[in-house]
C-alpha cells in the first residue's frame, strides 16, 4: 500500500481530499436530516409525501465525462467517480436522495461459478450482446455444482487503509455495501441455459429447469448462510443504502429484534425480481421462479419484489407468498390501475416512468409533467415513489434529468398542499 500511495500525484491527492470535503459540507447540511425522517416514515407506511429519486446509471457519461476524472489508478479513479457522483447528484439532479458522511468500501469477494462459465459475446463494450450458454443437454446439469465463495479480507482492509489514509480524516470509511443485487436466479438460469431454449424447456423438457432452479436455490441459501457466518453482511437501511430495483433503504423497523452488532439476514431489505420470466403466465411465473425464490427471501426482514417487468398478473401471488413484502416495483409496462388497486396503501408503490422520455433524441417535458400528476391520480391513497432510472443516455444533453427532477419534486410536494 505504501508504494501505491507514494506513486498517488499530489495533484491526485488534493483532488481527492477536495471532493471528500465537498461531500463532508454537504452530508452536515439540515436537508438530509429531513429526507432521512421522510424516508423513514415512507418506508414504514406512513409517507408525507410522494418520493422522488432521479439515477443517471448508464448516462453519467454525458454528466461526468471521462475527462473530468483526475486519477489513473483504476481504484482511486472509481472512488473519485463516487465522491464526483455524491456532490453532482446534490448539487444539480435535486431529488430527494440523502449524502451522508459515509465512504463505503465493499468486500473483495469471489462467489465462484457453477462448472461452467458462459461466453459473453459482444461488439463493443456498450450495448445489447448475446452469449454462448453452457448448458447444452442433461448431462450438462448433472455437472453442475454448488459455488465455492473466496473473501480476499487483506485486499479488503488494504483499500479500507488506502481510503483512511487518503480522506479518513474528511469522511468516515467502513467495509459496508451489497454483496448482491437481486436473489432472483432467473438471469442465472438464463446465463447458463438461455432465452429461449428455457421458454422451450418450459413445456418440452421441465425437469431440466427444475433440477437447475433447485441447485440455484440451494446454492444462494449456502452463500446468504455464508456471507451472515463469515460476518461480512452490511445493513441495508440507512439513509445511503441501495434497496431493491431502485429506493433508499432507511426505516427504523431493522435491523430485526435482538440485534448485537453483527448483520443478520432478517437483519436486511432483499429483492426478488424475475425479468427473464416476463413473457409467461402466472402459474409458469410460480412453477419455475417464484416457488424458488420464496424459501429465501422469506429469511430477510423485509422483501422488495420486481424491477422492470409487469407484475399485472402476478401481484396476487407475491402478495399471497411473500409475507415481509414491502416495496413492489411498478414498471413502465405495468397497468398503473391495477397496480394500485392490489397494493393499495399496504405496500410501496415503486413506480418507474419509461426511461426512453428522458434518454430519446427529443424530450416533451409537457408530456412527462402529465404523466407523473395522472399517475400520482391513479395512485391516491397508495404510498408512491416516483423513480427515473435505467437512463444510459442523455444524448449529450446533461439538463434532462435536472429538469425533470424539478418538474417530478414539484408535482410530487403539490400534491400533499
């Protein structure tokens, strides 16, 4: 470490140390205490207001280019972006997304592969591809195995030094993040199998998915059970916290009953999500994703459910299934009128506008203003969030997500007057 941070330029250094000062202002500054209580009081069902939240995701390239960041070294280059984010998200977007005073430095883990590893074929490094799935007959599952999981804890601890040294006297750095996104499985199942070869297997082969959903199943029970006994699971419900496709995690009902300091399963928000199912029924949806997913996100304390497929026909069953459920995702395809009308005021009503009025060549603001009041209609009564994500272009123009941030915040605070 210290050969790496005597080859840090001290221009690098000052750059560094200025934005985590940046952040440090901005996280001491009295809004965030307020969004922290709106968000607690809305995760738990008892929302002042509808939420709004704005991620740039893919566009952040039209927002922070390439050639604003300063540092080379792969590393420090990613925790520049992540202080240049924090204060850009601030300062310009305006949503409701708190900053704290935290750098958070993720666990170095591998999670292994199952026997096999899927050929990723792509044209450039943006963009759809396709890929090459392993799994070809049934003797292919039979090879299948359950991952074997790696924590690198010197690699770890290292960055956490490296951070420490660098700005540890600026922010506070801890080992804290997901070690997952979703719990789904479905994308997994489709890695290894593939798209469409798993809609044919659906009425032509069966037993073969089920016998792969089962091995999946039990290896993320082994990997969740894994992660809480080598003691490297982070809560995820504070102000900073990511929790399902898209929401802030803070609420005051975790961690669970008779917590000790070390992060538990039922300790944590989870999503489960199975955009890969999107094109089946509902009893298909259950037979080969759902009845899998259940005896796992039942361990957390709270469960997420969706991303961007439509849960039209299939809100019955979470609901019926799930009993922690808490946050559902209402997704740019999803019946706005049914969505409310199953979720009610019981659960939050995570709705996504189609990204593509942000990202498009042209933008009609009129339009966008129009949707987000005839939803929060469709949604009276219900606890909404109002979420712009999956935007991977701006088409160069930096503003869109600013102003519809704006135009979203303001609808959002009218509707309460």
């Amino acid at each position: 470490m210290e050969q790496e941070l005597t080859m840090i330029t001290q221009n690098e250094r000052q750059v560094l140390r200025g934005l985590a000062q940046k952040v440090a202002e901005i996280a001491a500054l009295p809004i965030q205490g307020r969004r922290v209580n709106l968000w607690r009081c809305f995760n738990s069902l008892m929302p002042k207001r509808p939420m709004v939240l704005a991620y740039p995701e893919g566009g952040w390239r039209d927002l922070i280019p390439e050639k604003m960041v300063v540092c080379q070294n792969p590393i420090l280059r990613e925790w520049e972006l992540v202080l240049r984010k924090k204060i850009y998200q601030f300062e310009n977007i305006h949503d409701d997304q708190p900053v704290t005073e935290f750098f958070d430095i993720g666990w170095v883990v591998d999670f292994g592969d199952y026997g096999f590893k899927e050929e990723d074929l792509r044209t450039s490094d943006l963009g759809s591809f396709t890929w090459n799935p392993p799994i070809k007959t049934y003797d292919d599952v039979k090879k299948l195995h359950i991952r074997q999981m790696q924590i690198d804890r010197n690699e770890t601890l290292r960055r956490v030094d490296m951070a420490k040294e660098l700005f540890g006297d600026i922010l506070k750095v801890r080992v804290h993040g997901p070690l997952w996104w979703s719990l789904g499985m479905t994308e997994k199942l489709i890695k290894l199998r593939g798209l469409e070869q798993v809609m044919m297997d659906m009425y032509d082969n069966p037993q073969l998915l089920h016998d792969i959903m089962k091995l999946l199943q039990e290896d993320t029970i082994k990997m969740i059970e894994a992660c809480e006994k080598e003691k490297i699971l982070s809560g995820n419900s504070g102000p900073d916290d990511f929790v399902g496709s898209a929401g802030v995690g803070a609420i005051n009902e975790l961690p669970a009953p008779n917590f000790e300091g070390n992060i538990r399963i039922r300790d944590m928000w989870v999503l489960g999500e199975s955009q890969e199912l999107v094109g089946v029924g509902a009893d298909q949806f259950y037979e080969f994703a759902l009845q899998y997913q259940i005896p796992i996100l039942k361990r957390f304390g709270l469960i997420c459910y969706g991303c961007c497929e439509p849960l039209d026909n299939k809100f019955d069953l979470i609901i019926k299934h799930l009993p922690r459920l808490r946050r559902v995702s209402v997704s740019p395809w999803c019946n706005r009128e049914i969505a409310a009308e199953k979720l009610a005021d019981r659960y939050i009503y995570s709705w996504k506008p189609n990204p593509s009025d942000i990202c498009g060549p042209n933008v009609d603001y009129s339009f966008m203003e129009n949707q987000i009041k005839e939803t929060l209609q469709i949604a009276k009564g219900c606890c909404i969030e109002i979420i712009m994500k999956d935007t991977h272009t701006f088409n160069g123009d930096a503003q869109r997500i600013t102003t519809w941030s704006q135009i979203a915040s303001r609808i959002a605070k009218e509707s309460v007057r």
